[in-house]
C-alpha cells in the first residue's frame, strides 16, 4: 500500500489504482489520448493516487488535482509536494447538486478540465457534467473516459461502484446536453476487451489480477497498433472531448 495513505473509505478502488500504478506503459499510453487536448490551466478530477497526474505535469505548467476522498488529497500533496507544476489540490463531490454555490471560487477557472473514469461512478452524469462544465473558462476543453459497452458490465463494475457503461453516442448526447460542443469522440483499448470479459463476467473476480494487469502493461505496444488496425471502432473505453463554447 502507497505510504501516506490513512484510513480508507474505497479498498477496492485503492487497490486497482495501486495496481495501474504499477503499469507505466498502460498510463503513457492513456495520456497519450489527451495530451494534445491539455491546455492553460488544467484540472484533474478524481486524480487518485496520481497515476496520470505526474504525467500532467510532465507536460503542463499549471495543473492543479483533486478528489471527493481526503486520504487520496492528502496523498497528492505529499507525493507531489516538490513539483513545481502543481499547482493545489482540493478537495470536491463533482455529484453535487450544490456544487456551485459551495465552491463558486472554482467555477469558470480552468482551460481544461480532466475526469478519467470518473463520471460512471455517480449515479447522476448529467449533473456530474453539468459541474465539470461550470469549472470550464469560455473555450475550454472538457476530456471524459469512461468504460465502454454495457454488455461488459460485470463484477469488476460492480466492485468498483460503477453506475454503468456508455458508448460513444451515450457519451456525446452527454457532453451536448450540458451546452458542450463534442469535438472528439473514439473508443480506447481494444485489446483489453477479452480479458475484462473473462476475469470479470466468466470467473466473477472482484480486482482485475495483478499478473494478467502486468502481462498487459507488457502487451500495449501490440495494444496500441491493434487500435489503429480496428480504427477505434471498439474499445474497453470511450474517450470524449468537448468544448465550452459558452461566452
């Protein structure tokens, strides 16, 4: 278990960030994605245990992180304390219905705002959206991931809390019902199908197995080829961008 981390109110999710820590090829990969959408002032919601964050600030000047969870905040500011791109970190329920009346000094601050696997956790996306759009400056980038395929839903999602799984048209009828205009939309990580399927749906696991995680971290770079040979017509995940357009 990371050091810095007290008392827990989400083991299972803990423990699958854990393990994704401990697959670097799998996360340069997923940056990869959204690297070029990244822009300004950047803010990641549901950041963790900062298994992307680093990334950010490999690549941005000014990136702030948070979470709805103390303990995953906490963690943050300690493992990133000595970064100079970090920017704050707080501390926030993207589900509220009160979100901007509670925190009004976030609303309309960031040129983009990052929420990776995220919004399939709360049980009402729209007002979910709603928020993160409202963190939105005019013309700033919103970027979703969330899973893919509903008829994947199995006991990893259960596990973890999952509400549901989307498409790209579920996803972006999402986006452009909170005001947001959808830029970009495409499926992500073919190659992770079968094995969410068999270790999820077929021997019911609750925590994806760290040595089939480990064998994957080693297979992306075949991945990553065989996403470009199916043109992202499928994927485990749906990745969406969209823009505030509002003035």
């Amino acid at each position: 278990m990371p050091s810095g981390i007290g008392q827990q109110t989400d083991p299972s999710g803990r423990e699958t960030l854990e393990l994704f820590a401990e697959a670097p090829a799998f996360n340069q990969w997923l940056f990869a994605q959204i690297s070029s959408f990244c822009k300004g002032e950047v803010l990641e919601v549901g950041s963790g245990i900062g298994n992307i964050s680093g990334l950010l600030m490999e690549k941005n000047e000014w990136v702030y992180l948070s979470d709805m969870r103390i303990e995953y905040c906490h963690f943050l500011e300690k493992k990133y304390a000595a970064n100079p791109h970090l920017r704050g970190v707080y501390q926030f329920d993207l589900s509220l219905s009160d979100f901007d009346s509670r925190f009004p000094e976030m609303l309309h601050r960031f040129d983009t705002v990052i929420a990776l696997n995220v919004v399939e956790h709360i049980e009402s996306d729209e007002r979910a959206v709603k928020n993160a759009k409202n963190l939105l400056r005019p013309g700033g980038n919103l970027i979703i991931l969330v899973p893919a395929g509903q008829l994947l839903f199995n006991r990893f999602d259960e596990e973890l809390g999952h509400f549901r799984r989307y498409n790209k048209k579920t996803v972006s009828r999402l986006l452009s019902g909170a005001g947001l205009t959808v830029i970009r939309a495409n499926y992500f990580n073919f190659g992770g199908i079968l094995g969410w399927w068999y270790s999820g749906s077929v021997l019911k696991k609750k925590i994806i197995p760290r040595g089939q995680l480990k064998l994957f971290n080693q297979l992306v770079p075949a991945f990553r080829i065989l996403d470009q040979l199916v043109a992202h017509a499928s994927g485990l995940s749906v990745i969406v961008v969209a823009v505030n357009a509002s003035s």
